[in-house]
C-alpha cells in the first residue's frame, strides 16, 4: 500500500562510528515535494518527522506537511490500523 505525502529531507543517518554514534548528514531544505511511498518504510512518525527506511542499510528523517493527526487520519483513511 502507498500513501502521497508532501516531505522535505531533514536527515539521513548513514550508520554508526566506532563509538555507536549516529553518524547524520543534516539537511535544510525549504521546499516540500509530494511523493508517493510505500507505507511499508515507514518507522515510525513524530509530531516533526517520518522515520522512513532507506537503501543501503541507512534511514531517513523526512519533515512532513501538516500535522501528525491530518497525517495519521489519512493512514486510517486507507485502512492503516493504529491502536
């Protein structure tokens, strides 16, 4: 299944150092862009960000337009359970 979400990239996290460290590439965009994901990467959903798995073993912090409720209540809309 597949949801439309308009996001920014926020950070991507490439790994860890030899200290267990997140080693992040933090970003600033200023413009959103709708794309279509598989709800399947996503890990979880904060009030700021969609945790989305990446290639390459990484994962990806998206912003998101809109609020953590307009985006859970399109989730319930396409039969998404949260409990």
């Amino acid at each position: 299944m597949f949801i439309e979400i308009e996001v920014k990239l926020g950070i991507i996290v490439h790994g860890y150092d030899d200290k267990n460290k997140e080693i992040e590439e933090v970003f600033n965009e200023t413009d959103y862009m709708k794309k279509i994901i598989s709800i399947e990467r996503i890990q979880s959903i904060s009030e700021k960000y969609i945790l989305v798995k990446s290639s390459h073993g990484r994962v990806m912090y998206w912003e998101y337009k809109g609020t953590m409720e307009e985006l859970k209540q399109k989730l319930l809309d396409i039969n998404i359970n949260i409990a």
